[in-house]
C-alpha cells in the first residue's frame, strides 16, 4: 500500500495540490500497478477533499475504488461521513495501539476505546465501506503494554475489520524486535491480516519491513522516495527489489515504471533524491573505478541483478582520476568517437589531470576535452540532422525572434518563429520546419535543467539536460557550452540525431 499521498505528504515543507494527487494516483494504480493507495487525512481541507473527490471519481471509472484509501479518526462518524461524501469507500481508521497513547492522548480505558471503535466500525460498514485499523504506536505497545494491545484486538477482532495496520510509528524497532513482536500477533491471531507501516528513524525501515513479511506481514506500506514524517517511510523501489531479487516474492509493481514515479513525486514535492538512493538515485548506475568498467567490458564483472534497463535506465561509466582508460574507452565508444590507443593515453591523462583538481568529468565534457587535447573533434558527417545557422533576437516589450537553417540527410531548410525565450523561438522554428515541410512531429518537452556542470567546478560551461518523450520512450540529452541557449540547441541536435537514426 503506497502512502506517498497521505504520509508522504507529512513531509516537512511537502503539500500536493489536487491536480497533482490526481496524477499522482492514477501513476500509482495505473503505471506503477501497487495493490492500493493511502490518499489523504479526513477532515484536513477543502483542497483535500477536492483531491479524494478528483480521485474517487476517476478510481470509480477505472473500476479502482476498493484500492483508493482515505484515513480517518474516531470521531463520532465525521471522517465517515466526510470520505462518503468525497465517494470513498475505504477507511483506515486511526486507533491507539498503545496504552500510553490510549490514557494520555484521549483520557480513556481500553474498554472505553475498543467502544469508540467498535461503534465507527458499524457506522461505516452501514455506509457500506470497508474500514481497516491504525493501531497508532503499536510498536511502543508491544513494548511497554502488550497486554494492551492484544486486550484491543481481543475486543475488535470479531467486528468486520479487514485489516489490522501495525505502525512502528516513532521508528523505534529493529528487524528483531519486528519479527518477535509480530510473530507474536500472527501466532495469537493467525486468522488476521496484518500490515506493517515502517518509519526510517534509524535508517531501519527497510530492514524493519523485510522482517515483518518473513513474520508474518500478509502488507506492507510504502512510500514513493521514501517521503513521509521525519526520517520517512519504507521506499517503495528498495522494498519491491528485496523482496523480488532476495526472496522470489511476486508483486504487481511494474518496475520499469519506478524511476519515472520517483521523478515526478521529486518533482511535485520539491524534494530531491539522493544521487546515491538505490534505484532511482542518479549515480546508482553509474562505475567510477576503471576496473569495473574492464570487467564489464570483458563479462559484465562488476554487475549485479539490478540492471538498470529494468528500471528504465541505462548504465554509465563515471570519469575522473580513478576511471582509468577502460572506463574512457566506454564513453568514448558511447558517443560513437573511436581514437587511437595514443589518442586515449592522451585523453586519460588529461582526465586524471582534472580529477586531481577535484574535477568531475561527464561523458558530455569529453567532446571538448578531446578537442582540446587532440585539436580535433569527431566528424560532421556522422550527423544526419546538422545546424547550419541561426539567429535569434532578444528585446524588452517584444517575443524573442528566430530564425534558422538546417540540413536533414543532406537537404537544407528555413524556418522563423516568435517564442516565449530565445530558446523557445528556436524550438518553435524547428517544430515548424518539421510539420510543415517533413510532415513529422518532433517529440515532447518533459523537462529543462540548467547547472553549471559538474557542482560549478569547471570553466564557466553551462550544463543543458533536456527530458524528452516519443510516445512511451523517455529519454535525455545534454550538451555544455558557455553560452546557455546553445547548450540547449545542442542538446536539442543530439534528440534530434537519435531519432532520425531511429
């Protein structure tokens, strides 16, 4: 069960707006195919309500709804009747699963709680909805008052509940006290469906989720990137991969729709992945050593069953003054540039020279790093689509102007257009030479980033990366210039080369 949308959004400085959950949900249950979706707090907002409203109504279309989940609260049926009337069908109703929380918190005995609850439940099964149950701080009850937590089940577990929800809820557990305290709950209640909801206090949550299955666990809630309140939840990539590849499980996710999902939530959230999060962490794919790149090369050494291909990725080979030659001549065979073993000593050399200098060196650097050292730089003639001349004007109070020529397998073309930017005016002058005169549409702008590349370490090169999609291909360019609207022309080219090839 994914939570990116209630839990997740209890992210520090995190809030998705409507539209967003809608896309969010329909990627969720449609793309990346989890079994169902947490997608809001009751009561919260108008906008909240507006959210599970969009949602409700487009899972109810695609015939979804019983995977579409809503938490709500002991309340005397509020947060019933408030999912009803947003079109929900399902609740996730919040309880205390410790005596601390249950005494504390609500002032109440367990007898008076397990009424409360007991009293929701009929509510919402004569609303006709299916309700599972938080036992909030569960894991702190097992603790400290187990004879709490099983009178609470022992008075709830004959009144329609689903699913019981077991919360480490202050991340307080380790995988063996995960596994001895749910053992527990199976071997006691072993006709019950149990899930688990992990949070990352001590980096543990993916440990922690793991040992609840092999206890047990017949669920497990995750969260896209691992969002959620404070340290965060279990992620939904590193939690699907171990237990496919570890444990031969069989889930429904479909991974190769992963990175994209962790894109867009990184994007909706603001939040950004750490290059080194597993998965979907952008240098995850990537060989710095020189060795692993020679091993690769001779029989694929130095990989592991997480081949990126699975995950809509590709692997690369880092360079710097660790890389070596193999890892050179990767890239170098990468981008089509075949030199001469003298011509790669010479190009290592001046790569091992940055590296020493804390430089990182990308594969898009080496086209002028070859140059520089070689003086020349690989042959016009390998491109079939070529940029022959352009100019483009920018003046305050009026749309920048384009106007551009171009060759496509040897035959020249004109193209002029106003835009929003200069780069905008030019992208619309190629668009325009496309349609009108080749009859052919060019793929879709998905993503713009510009960064002084790598960290602002070099000499003042701008960094241009372009996401691109072509039906359900996804793919990027990137290109370094000092000027920042020819890298992105350039990096506009090289999508334009890959395709024509195709």
């Amino acid at each position: 069960m994914d939570s990116t949308l209630r839990d997740g959004e209890q992210t520090s400085g995190v809030s998705f707006v409507p539209h967003e959950k809608l896309m969010l949900a329909r990627m969720l249950l449609r793309d990346v195919n989890v079994d169902r979706i947490e997608v809001a707090s009751a009561r919260v907002s108008e906008g909240e309500r507006e959210a599970v409203k969009m949602i409700c109504r487009y899972a109810q279309m695609a015939e979804m709804l019983d995977r579409v989940e809503v938490l709500g609260f002991v309340d005397n049926g509020k947060s019933i009747d408030w999912i009803s009337g947003c079109g929900g069908k399902v609740i996730n109703l919040l309880s205390k699963g410790s005596l601390k929380h249950c005494m504390q918190q609500l002032g109440k005995t367990a007898p008076e709680h397990i009424f409360d609850i007991r009293r929701e439940v009929d509510y919402a099964h004569s609303k006709g909805m299916t309700v599972n149950l938080y036992l909030e701080d569960w894991s702190n009850g097992m603790k400290n008052s187990p004879e709490y937590v099983f009178q609470l089940m022992e008075g709830l577990k004959d009144c329609g509940i689903k699913r019981f929800m077991l919360p480490d809820t202050l991340g307080v557990l380790d995988p063996l006290s995960v596994s001895q305290f749910f053992l527990k709950m199976v071997d006691k209640y072993p006709d019950i469906h149990f899930d688990f909801h992990a949070h990352n206090d001590y980096d543990l949550a993916v440990a922690n989720s793991l040992s609840a299955v092999l206890a047990g666990a017949a669920g497990l809630h995750v969260t896209v990137n691992g969002l959620g309140e404070r340290c965060g939840n279990a992620p939904l990539s590193s939690v699907h991969v171990i237990l496919t590849d570890h444990f031969n499980a069989i889930t429904n996710i479909n991974e190769n729709r992963l990175n994209e999902v962790s894109r867009v939530v990184e994007s909706y959230s603001g939040i950004p992945v750490a290059p080194n999060q597993p998965i979907v962490g952008e240098n995850v794919f990537t060989q710095v050593a020189g060795v692993h790149a020679d091993g690769d090369n001779k029989d694929n050494l130095y990989c592991n069953a997480l081949a990126p291909e699975r995950f809509g990725r590709k692997r690369e080979y880092a360079l710097g003054k660790s890389s070596g030659k193999a890892n050179i001549e990767m890239n170098l065979q990468e981008l089509g540039l075949e030199l001469t073993p003298e011509q790669v000593k010479k190009i290592t050399q001046r790569i091992t020279e940055l590296g020493d200098r804390k430089e990182r060196v990308t594969q898009e650097d080496l086209p002028f790093i070859v140059s520089d050292v070689l003086k020349h730089s690989a042959p016009d003639s390998e491109e079939s689509v070529k940029l022959l001349g352009y100019m483009v004007s920018l003046a305050y109070g009026i749309k920048p102007i384009a106007s551009i020529k171009i060759s496509v397998n040897g035959k020249e073309y004109t193209g002029d257009a106003t835009g929003d930017g200069q780069y905008d005016a030019f992208v619309k002058a190629l668009r325009q030479i496309y349609l009108e005169k080749l009859g052919r549409t060019l793929p879709h702008l998905l993503n713009y980033a510009v960064t002084i590349p790598p960290g602002g370490r070099t000499d003042a090169l701008v960094q241009t990366v372009i996401t691109w999609q072509q039906g359900s291909n996804i793919f990027r360019t990137r290109s370094l210039d000092a000027d920042q609207t020819q890298a992105a022309i350039n990096a506009t080219f090289k999508m334009l080369n890959i395709i024509e090839k195709k």
